[in-house]
C-alpha cells in the first residue's frame, strides 16, 4: 500500500476490456489524513498505486512499471466519492481513467514490463 492508503471497495465490475470498476471512496481512508486538514483530497499517489493494483488484478499486467505517460490530474477526488476506474490493455500495458459521473478526475498510459 501507498503511503498507508487501503484500497476502495469494489461496488460492481464489468470485465470488458476495457474493465469498468466502480469504486466506493470510504471517507476514512488513512490517505485522507493529512492531505489537506479541513479540505481532504485523495492523493495523485494513491490513484496511481490503485490503478497499478487493479491493472495486475483485472489485466494480468505486472507491478513492474517501466513508464507512466500522459498523466492527468484534472478534478480533485474528495471522500466519500463514488468513481468509475476504467482499465484498457494497450501493447504494452494499460490506459487508466477514473471518473466521477461524466466527469474525467484522472489518467494516464502505464507500460509495464512483461
């Protein structure tokens, strides 16, 4: 785990590709402690880890990450947020986008080794 961060429970998933998880954010996630007091904010760093997780879990794609590419950070995630985490291989990993209804909070290409 990243920096304390547990995982978020998995609400559904539509196995794809790409794969569709639905993500519930519990409030009390140790990653929203300190980071920002009276403003939480879910850390870039966690969303990373997470979607390196699910991309081994869902994708079969190594933890061994060789590049991160067009990385996006473009809405703050906030606890209790409910966020679609969609996976798609690539040919040498994966593209990752989380989303909070319509709206795009993150993404970004990540190669792994094979």
């Amino acid at each position: 785990m990243t920096g304390g961060a547990a995982e978020p429970r998995i609400v559904s998933e539509t196995l794809g590709p790409p794969v569709r998880l639905e993500l519930a954010v519990a409030p009390d996630l140790p990653c929203f402690e300190g980071h920002f007091p009276g403003v939480p904010v879910l850390p870039g760093v966690v969303q990373l880890d997470w979607a390196i997780r699910f991309g081994g879990q869902y994708l079969g794609m190594s933890s061994d990450i060789r590049r991160i590419d067009a990385l996006k950070f473009s809405r703050i995630v906030r606890p209790g947020a409910r966020l679609t985490l969609e996976l798609e291989p690539t040919v040498d990993g994966f593209c990752f986008r989380y989303q909070h209804g319509a709206v795009t909070c993150s993404s970004g290409r990540i190669a792994c080794a094979r």
